[in-house]
C-alpha cells in the first residue's frame, strides 16, 4: 500500500468515526501540497462540510487531528481555508523508497495469461521510397506506445502494413526499367530502399518534364493553361506506361511481377536496417498485396448483407448518412480497391491470426475520417473490436525550412537524419569533453546512443496531437529538456555508484526507517513514486509525452538534489548510504521511464 491508500484508507476511517458516515474512498481527492504551502498531500474537505455540519477549515482541523492521533504515516498538518495540508513522516518515505528499492520492474505492471490482447499498428511505409522523418515520429510513437501499453499489463502484437501495390510503386519500376541500365543495390553501393526512392524521383521529373512539353504544344493549338494541363496529364505517354504497368500486376503477368518481387526485396532490406539502427520491431507484418483482395472479399459480403450497394457503374459504396457521415467509395467501377477495401481486408487477416480486445492504429491526423469510417464499417461487418478502435492520431512533423515532398526528392530520409544526429553527438560530447578517456568503440556507441536517444526524446516529448518541428541542433543539447541532459544525469548517478563500489561501500537491500530527512530528500522520493501513476496515465491516455516529461522533471530535481547535498562526502554514514540508494533508485526509474521511449542510456559518459 503507497502514502496515498495509506491516508485514504485512515481518513474514511477517521469520517466514520468523527462524522458517522461512511464515505467511499472515490470520492476522496488528495493531491500534491502547492509549493508555496507547507506539506506534501492536500485532501479538499469541501465535500464533507454537509456531514460535519461545521466550516471548512473546522472540519479540516477536525480531520487533521484524527490523523495526527491515528495515522502514524502524517507528521504534522496545517489548514488552509477548505485544504487539509498534510506532512508525511519521514519514516513513511523511507518505508516507501525500501518498497520501490526491491522493485527491479517498479511501476511495470506485467501481463498475465489472462490479460486482453492490444494489437498496434504502425510504420505503414510505401515500397517506392526510403522512409523519412514522417515516419521516423509515426515508428517512434508506435513503438513507445506498444511498450506503455504492455507495462499497463497487456499482452501487445506489434503490427506493420506494408503498401507494396499501387500506382506509385509501378513509378519507381517504369523508371528503373527505363533509366537504370541494370542498377542494383549491389553495383550502386546504395541501399536498396533509397535505390529505388531515386526512380521515383526520376519518374516524377520526366513526368514533369513531359507535361511541360505537351502543355505547350496545346496552348499553341488555342487551349487556355488550366485545359492544356489536364489534357497534357492525361496524354502523357509515361503516366499511360505505369496505368498499363498497373492493369498487368493485378493480372498477374509474370514479368511484371517477377520485377515487382525483386525491386521490393531491396527495398525490405533497405527497411530492415533502418528499423534495426532506429530500435523498432514488429511481430507480424502484413502486405496490402495479399490484403485487398480479402477486403473485396469482404465488401462483396457486405453487399450480399445489405450492407453496401452497388451504383449503375458497378462501383460498391456504403451509405453512412444515419451516422452523420456521406456515401464512402469501397470498389472502384471496374472492380478495383481503394484504402479502405485494403484495411477491411488486413482487419479480416488479422482476426483470424490474433484474439484481438484492441486495435490501435498509430496514422497522422489528416486519416481522421478515414478512421471513423472504418470503425463503423468493420462494426457493421462484425468485428467485435471494430466499434472501440483507436485512432492514435499524430501531428505532422517538419524540419525548421519546412515542409517536404517525396516525389521532388526534397524529403529528409530517415537514415541521414539518424548518421546526422549521431555525428553531431559525437562532435558536441567531444567538444566538452564527454568522450575523454574512453575507447574508440566506447565513443562511437555513446555517439549513438546519445544521437538517437535526441532524436528520440526530441520527438516523443511533444504531444503526438500537436505539428511540431524538429530541429536536429536544439535536440542534443547537454542543458534543458532534452535527451542528453536525462542520459547524462543517468550517467552521472553510474559514476557515483562506482566510486561507491570502489570505496568498499555497500548498498543494503533495505534501508532503516529512523533517519530524517530533508524537504528536497522527501521531494524526490515522492517524484519517484508518481513513475507508478505517470505510467498509467500513458497507458489510459495513449500519451507518451507524459512520460518524456516526467523523466525530466525527475532528474532536474535530482541535479538539484545532487548540488545542494554531499553524498559521498557526507560524514554521517547513514545519509550517505540513504542518499546512494535514492540516487540508485532515481537512476533506476530513468532507466525504465527513457525504456518505455525505445531510448537507452550510457552508463559512462
């Protein structure tokens, strides 16, 4: 039992006995003193003034009184008009940091057999280009969120969706068949995913180039500029190429399809070491090319139920007007998918393979919609947890110049991005000196870890709701709210244990309950134990952000802690082992906190 049960528990007692009432332990609110008042929980006495039948700060001192007399956990109290400020006794707090101490997984709630089963989606990549800061934050949020949600105890399925079909992967195969004279991942030196990004790019400036062309030649027949486009991106020869290339994959023709198999394996093992350097795994992956035609499966059942109907053109559409919605396309007039016939059929797929309680899709806010349909859409089709999914919707991210566009090639790949950060790492901790004294190979791996845990807190720091901008300098900064200034406090607390363990100083399993201790000592030992309550507010409120946060606040108030306090030059030996158990257990609680985010941290640096 924490403080808080502690104190809720005595003062329902402490009501019954002063007021005759029985008060469920609900409808209790204590919450953490203000700083400009003494104490460190405040209960709202508010509520009960109708059954004391006496004024608020009355029945305040009423209450205080009991607990003073009863709760050996409260030390002193104080009132303030209707707020019961309570001091807890310093032996509480160390009966408390004893309990977090024997904890190795503190806060961690494991899963158990019986535990409901969360299936997230997320990473979602085209097999046409590399992958790039867009989902660098989607990769990022959905693999903080698996974890958070498995720490909530749940049993959790990490899923990715693959979009290996479609118009824009026939770009990159046209272009590689017309400009690539044979080029491979092998005799480029290039990886496989950014290879074929380049055809895409090649595609759409030949593209361009070819509109241009064929706009002139129209405007100079008489059309004004807005026809001539239209025509020009009509006719044009290269978009007529890839539309045939298309018709034939979904035939089946074998050559086509052969190039399609051996241009996506390139990309696959471009995709895997990205995800490999970023840290993100997946227990199932899913290709929309074996998925759609289950989604035209399942439409078509859909339009035998009644569900759907089928305009004069022969194209299918669902009708979601009683639900405040318009009509939404789900087959195309000669039969073939959009989106949504794609995510009804990897939904059926998934069913079958997993016993889902809850589907969570980690997308950007511009598929709100798409997401509200297709809870519906699946609700109506019987999936049970059609009805509750979750869109985890993100904001976009951009760079500090702006906004960017894969097929102009302006795009910020994620491999750069990662090698950039973990470069500047490398150049900022030698500058100050962070890297002194250590091997090449123990450099290069705080480099890393360093430059990737900025990237990574940078972005899991903001609420995933919100647009941000991330700016790749302000991230590895070894001051403020950033990941280095959280890794190096971690860091520094290992330095600290290891002096200790040099000086024959050992840390006991527990700690005596008889010492005392200072206002900023109890502070940080409460600041540990909300890691308990911060981790459930993530899990409940899909926000990581809250734990990036609180992962600051703790070691800000430790860095303080470490200024103000001596520890192992403290000439009491009992604060001294105190304050190296605090400092383990703050260390500890970082660890699992930045764990949570996919971020590691050094133990030297």
């Amino acid at each position: 039992m924490n403080i808080e049960q502690k104190l809720v528990s005595s003062i329902v007692d402490g009501l019954k006995a002063l007021y005759g009432q029985d008060v469920p332990a609900a409808q209790l609110q204590l919450q953490k003193t203000k700083k400009e008042f003494e104490g460190h929980l405040t209960l709202v006495v508010f509520p009960f003034l109708r059954m004391s039948r006496k004024g608020p700060e009355q029945t305040a001192q009423e209450i205080g009184e009991y607990l003073k007399a009863h709760e050996p956990s409260v030390a002193a109290f104080n009132v303030v008009k209707g707020f019961l400020n309570l001091t807890v006794a310093s032996s509480a707090w160390i009966e408390l940091l004893n309990r977090i101490h024997a904890d190795e997984q503190f806060g961690i709630t494991p899963a158990t057999e019986q535990s409901p089963l969360v299936m997230i989606e997320y990473s979602s990549p085209n097999t046409n280009k590399p992958l790039h800061l867009g989902h660098v934050r989607n990769n990022l949020l959905g693999n903080a969120l698996a974890n958070i949600i498995a720490a909530n105890g749940n049993k959790v399925v990490k899923t990715n969706i693959v979009n290996d079909r479609g118009i824009h992967i026939c770009k990159s195969m046209l272009a590689w068949l017309k400009y690539g004279n044979g080029e491979t991942p092998e005799s480029s030196g290039k990886k496989g995913d950014h290879l074929i990004g380049d055809y895409y790019v090649a595609f759409d400036k030949h593209y361009k180039a070819e509109v241009k062309e064929l706009m002139a030649r129209y405007q100079s027949e008489g059309m004004n500029e807005e026809e001539a486009k239209a025509k020009a991106e009509a006719e044009s020869p290269l978009m007529k190429e890839a539309r045939e290339m298309l018709v034939k994959w979904e035939a089946g023709d074998p050559e086509v399809r052969a190039l399609w198999k051996k241009m996506n394996d390139w990309v696959y093992a471009g995709f895997d070491e990205t995800y490999r350097m970023m840290g993100v795994t997946f227990d199932k992956i899913y290709y929309e090319s074996e998925t759609y035609l289950e989604g035209k499966e399942k439409v078509m059942e859909g339009l035998e139920k009644g569900f759907f109907y089928r305009k004069e053109d022969g194209s299918v559409w669902a009708d979601l007007t009683a639900e405040g919605l318009d009509h939404k396309l789900l087959l195309r007039s000669d039969g073939t998918s959009v989106y949504m016939t794609q995510d009804i059929g990897t939904a059926k797929l998934r069913f079958a393979d997993y016993p889902i309680d809850k589907m969570i899709y980690v997308v950007g806010n511009e598929q709100n919609y798409h997401f509200q349909v297709l809870s519906i859409l699946l609700d109506k089709l019987g999936f049970e947890w059609g009805k509750s999914l979750v869109h985890f919707s993100y904001g976009m991210v951009e760079l500090p110049e702006g906004k960017m566009k894969s097929r102009e090639g302006t795009v910020v790949d994620a491999d750069d991005l990662m090698e950039e950060m973990i470069q500047t790492a490398r150049e900022t901790s030698g500058d100050l000196g962070k890297l002194d004294g250590l091997t090449q190979e123990e450099a290069d791996n705080i480099a890393r870890i360093v430059g990737l845990g900025a990237l990574k807190y940078f972005i899991l720091k903001v609420d995933a709701r919100k647009n941000m901008t991330f700016n790749p300098k302000e991230s590895i900064d070894f001051n403020g709210n950033t990941g280095p200034f959280i890794q190096y406090t971690y860091a520094r607390i290992q330095s600290v244990l290891r002096k200790a363990k040099e000086a024959g100083i050992e840390i006991p399993a527990q700690l005596p309950v008889g010492l005392e201790l200072s206002e900023k000592e109890e502070g940080l030992i409460q600041l540990i134990t909300d890691f308990e309550v911060v981790v459930k507010q993530a899990g409940t409120d899909y926000s990581p952000s809250v734990i990036a946060n609180y992962c600051y606040d703790l070691v800000k108030e430790y860095n303080q802690f470490y200024h103000d306090f001596s520890i192992l030059r403290e000439a009491d030996e009992a604060a001294k082992i105190f304050r190296l158990v605090l400092s383990q257990d703050v260390g500890k609680v970082v660890r699992l906190g930045m764990g949570l985010l996919g971020i590691e941290v050094p133990n030297r640096m």
